[in-house]
C-alpha cells in the first residue's frame, strides 16, 4: 500500500468500526467501499481478508522508501497495545502480534534494504564504466592470444626453470639439514638430546632441538632429491617431446585463428539446451490439475462413510454441489516423477552430445594441420567450417553414442546421491559404506569415459571410423605409450596453469592501477568515473579475464591432445620412408633423432 507519509500511531482494523478513515487500503478503495462495510464482520471479510485494507499498523520510520516499525530491542516480548482501547494489535488471522515478531520484520527488512542498496550501487558502477569494462575484457582476450603465441618460445624456459627450482628447492633442503646437523653436533648433551618430558608434551619444537632430526631430515631430503634426479633424467626425452608439442599447438592455433572463437558456438547451445530443459522442466512439474473434493459431512453415517463422503471428488461448477465443493490439492501427477526423470536424463545426454561436438570440430580441425605435410601451404582454407560439416555429416552416431555412455553413468550417479540421501540417517554402516564405495566407482568411471570419449573423438576425426573402433584403437594406443601420456598431460597442465594465471594476474594488476586512480591513461583521463565501491570493475574484469583464458586455453589444451595422438599415430604408420614419411615438426624429429629420407636424384652418368 502506497501511503503519503508512514503511519506515526498504532492500529488494528477491529477500531475501524468507529473510525474507517483511520483504514489504510489501496488506491482502488473508496469512501463508499468503505462505509458499505458497516460492522466488524463486513470489514474483516470485504477489506481486510480480500488484502485490500491492512489489518494493522504501527508506528514507523521511513528508510529507502519503505515504512519500517519504530521499535527498538526494549519492547522485545512486549504485546503491543493501542493507547485508546488496549487492543491488540491483531493480524488478519486473528493472532496477536508481538513486538518480537515486529523486530525481527524490522531486522529482516534492513538487511534486505540494504543488499539491495548495495547491490543497487553495485549495479551503477558496472552501467558507468560499461565500456572501460569492455575495453579491459578485449585487452585480456588479446593479451590471451598473445601468450598463447609467444608459448612457442618460452613453453621450454618455463617447464626447464621450473624442473630446476624444484630440484633446487630439495638441494637447499638437503644442505640446510646438514648444515643444521652440523652446528648442533657439538652443542648438546646426551640429557637434552634424549629428554623424556618434552616427548609426552607433544612438543615440535623440542624434535627441532635434537641433532638427530635434523639428520633424518637430511637424509630423506637427500634421498627424495636423488630419486626425483632419476625420475627426471629418466623423462627428459619425453619431457622434450611434450615441450614441442606445447610449440606446436601454439604454430597450429598461429596458422588458424579462428579456433579460438569456436567454444563460443557450444558454449551458446549449452545455455540454450539448459533453458529449454529447464521450461519443460517446469511445465511437467505443473502440469496437474486441480482437485476439488466435498466438504459436506453426513451425520447419520457412521464415521467412515461420513469421511468418506466429505473427500469425495466433486464438479466444482455443478450447482447443486458448488457451495460444499472446494479445492485441495493439484492431482493427476502420477508420471511427473517418470517424466522428470526422462527430462534429466536427455538433459545429461545433450549436454555431453554438445561438448562432443566442440571437441571433434576442434580435433578435426587441429588434425588437418599436423597431416599438411607442407605447412601452412596444405593446411584447409576453412578448417573449423569442414571439421564441423564432416562431424554432423558422417560423425553424428558417434557423437550420440560416445556421449549416451556418459549420461548413463551421470544418470547412475544420481540415484547413488538419492540413495544415500535417503539412508543417511540410517544406522546401517555397511550400506553406507557400499554406496559411498560405488559413489567413487562411478565418479572415476566417469572421468575415464570422458578421457577416452575424446581421445576416440580425435581418432574418428583422422581416420573416420565409428566410435567403438576408434575407442579401442585410442585405449591401445595410450596403453603403448602410457609413460609419453601422463608426461605430456601434467606438463600441460602445469605449462596451462601458470599461463592462466599469469594472464588473470596481469590484466587484474592492470586494472587495479587504472580503476583505483593510480595511473592514467592518454586520451582516457577524464573518461574515469567516480565508483562507489572502486573493486567493482576490478573484480568483474578479473573473473571476465579468468573466463577468457579458460576458453582460450581449453582450445589450447584440446589443440595438445590431438598433436600428440596424431604424433603417436604418425610414428606407428610411417618410418621416414619416401613412401611413407613423417608429418612431424622437424623440431619433434629431432628430439626423436628420426628425419624423412629423400628420393635420390639419378646420377648424369645414369643419364648417359
């Protein structure tokens, strides 16, 4: 109800007997509406009951527009009563209101004012630096772009500085313990060395006394340095090879720009697919109708027949039983349950149909340019256009299948959360136990599906065969070279890693001095608004930049993955052979000491 000024008295509508101006209702009720509500029982089922009169009121304040309860922490548990008539104040129910429920209203409703003040503010920062927001977002997808660039060049330093500083970091551990050892071995006696007291108090720093410790840690220092010295020494061809695969996904992703931009065409479908699921969702959890059911009581049956008689359905629009008919419940929802299950279900499977889609199309499309044998020269003139178009055109069963696999399993996972909801507050422990043991099971069947779903992808896209051949063949082909995989997966990882963070730093570093008034841009210098929080475009820059670098690098990651198994591929199929040469990068065959042989030329004196 919109009022001139908030209320400055107490009120309940049991005084509007004597006093109806004292009423506070809406615009559309009248003088004539009110005095046609001549007594108590009128007024509460014409204007209070029907929301149109407010049953009460109270003293109150205004704050952001609002009219909000004059009352403070005293009048807690305290019955509010009207000076005039001692009334309660009464809600339209009939109950009395207290001053505790009207403060805790209050409280409610202050932080509630002042989110959506905060929120408000917020929101205005963000419509007044709009377009330096957008400004700061392109930078970030430029910069994102560049570094993937410049990857073919500091890929090796960063993996190599990093192996060195970890190597390092146990050298200096290593020595620092014996260093330690050293300087304490003749500065304790027996007594403080083997003290009893200091061992039952739990003490750390007390071990931190004894020379012994300091030995043991160098010791094992020591060894875990000697062992991860092996390890690495060990992987350092391997280590190589994932560096140059690095090199060249980031020469592929150089000569064919525009696969960058395609995760914006699965991300868009996802966002369309999850808003139809969720309408269709919504409409089969309303699609009951209602139930109207006779209230009328037959007294001269017995009990049972009377009950039965008052639930029994009935035609609200029938005359004869429109008076004792009412409505009870939404009915006639015996298949929502089994259509909402359905509805998940497909859900689940076009979901991962469409994250298929956007890994074949990227791996077709990184696959036509490790097969160029002269690159950029043979490399397709619209790659992610024809590794799209040979996805939907010969690919489509495969892509249902592969991603139906991962479905069922998602589907398996829900019932397991189900189940164990609904055991949780049993006192069965090996039950428990079994759904938890198959809640992982399922949980690494799922991740193994979606690791051999996209490798399988990336061979369907160089080969062209269906998903189960192409499946196998991947899993064989991993397990061949199992050690040159979790080589090359963790040195991405890392090498992604540190570039998403560097990019976030640096474009976060960046608006934070330009946001915050430290430094000022040409030509921008009176375009800096005044912000009521200055974090606001910051945080909003940083988190658009994190989902920039995250797409740019996912391309990244999927452009790696498929170099390599088409680099595996390339080393099973051809030996250098003028009939059957590498496609490798020279870089790549020189790490593996192979190069193609030539044809040689006719001599002149075969000529003669």
């Amino acid at each position: 109800i919109c009022v001139a000024s908030c209320p400055t008295k107490y009120f309940a509508y049991p005084l509007a007997v004597s006093s109806k101006e004292d009423l506070l209702c809406k615009d559309s009720v009248n003088a004539s509406v009110k005095a046609a509500a001549s007594n108590l029982l009128l007024i509460k089922s014409n204007l209070i009951d029907t929301d149109l009169c407010a049953a009460y009121y109270v003293d109150s304040t205004a704050l952001v527009g609002r009219c909000i309860p004059a009352i403070f922490e005293d009048t807690l548990n305290y019955a509010l009563q009207l000076n005039v008539s001692g009334t309660l104040l009464t809600a339209k129910d009939g109950t009395g209101v207290s001053g505790d429920s009207l403060n805790k209203a209050s409280e409610y409703l202050a932080k509630f004012f002042a989110l959506q003040s905060y929120v408000e503010l917020v929101f205005k920062d963000i419509v007044n630096s709009w377009w330096q927001i957008l400004a700061a977002l392109g930078v970030a997808a430029l910069f994102c772009f560049m570094w993937i660039i410049l990857l073919r060049w500091i890929a090796g330093v960063v993996v190599w500085i990093t192996i060195i500083g970890f190597l390092g970091c146990w050298v200096f551990a290593t020595a620092w313990s014996y260093y330690r050892y050293y300087m304490m071995k003749n500065s304790e006696t027996p007594q403080q060395e083997y003290s009893v007291a200091p061992l039952f108090a739990g003490e750390f720093s007390y071990y931190l006394q004894i020379r012994k410790t300091w030995l043991a840690f160098a010791c094992g220092s020591a060894t875990l340095l000697a062992i991860f010295l092996l390890i690495f020494l060990f992987l350092v061809k391997r280590i190589c090879i994932a560096i140059e695969l690095i090199k060249e996904a980031s020469r592929a992703i150089g000569n064919m720009i525009f696969v960058l931009i395609w995760p914006i065409i699965p991300f868009i479908l996802q966002l369309a697919f999850l808003g139809y699921y969720l309408v269709s969702a919504v409409y089969v959890g309303s699609m009951g109708k209602k139930n109207f059911y006779n209230n009328g009581t037959n007294t001269t049956e017995d009990n049972g027949v009377s009950y039965y008689i008052k639930r029994a359905p009935c035609d609200v629009n029938d005359a004869n039983t429109g008076k004792v008919c009412e409505f009870v419940k939404y009915g006639g929802d015996e298949y929502t349950i089994p259509l909402e299950v359905f509805l998940l279900f497909m859900f689940f499977w076009g979901m991962n149909f469409i994250i298929a889609l956007g890994q074949m199309t990227l791996a077709g499309s990184i696959a036509s340019y490790y097969w160029a044998f002269e690159k950029p020269k043979d490399i397709p003139a619209f790659p992610i256009l024809a590794a799209l178009y040979r996805s939907l055109r010969y690919h489509l069963g495969s892509l249902a299948f592969g991603s139906l696999l991962i479905a069922i399993v998602q589907m398996i996972r829900v019932f397991l959360e189900y189940v164990d909801h609904k055991i949780n507050g049993s006192q069965n422990p090996v039950a428990k136990f079994l759904v938890k043991c198959l809640k992982c099971c399922m949980w690494c069947l799922e991740k193994f599906l979606r690791f051999l779903n996209k490798n399988a992808y990336i061979l369907i896209a160089v080969h062209g065969k269906n998903f189960c051949a192409s499946a196998k063949d991947a899993f064989f082909l991993i397990m061949r070279n199992v050690v040159r995989v979790i080589v090359l997966d963790k040195v991405t990882d890392f090498v992604l890693f540190i570039s998403k963070l560097c990019c976030v730093a640096a474009v976060g570093s960046a608006s934070f001095f330009y946001f915050g008034g430290y430094f000022k841009l040409p030509f921008f210098s009176d375009k800096l608004p005044e912000f009521n929080y200055f974090w606001t475009p910051i945080i909003v820059v940083v988190v658009g930049t994190f989902i920039i670098a995250s797409l740019f690098f996912s391309v990244y990651s999927m452009a790696v993955d498929t170099l390599f198994m088409c680099f595996l591929e390339d080393l099973e199929m051809n030996d250098g052979s003028p009939e059957k040469p590498y496609y490798m990068s020279k870089g790549l065959m020189q790490v593996l000491g192979k190069k193609n042989k030539q044809l040689k030329e006719p001599s002149n004196e075969g000529k003669k």
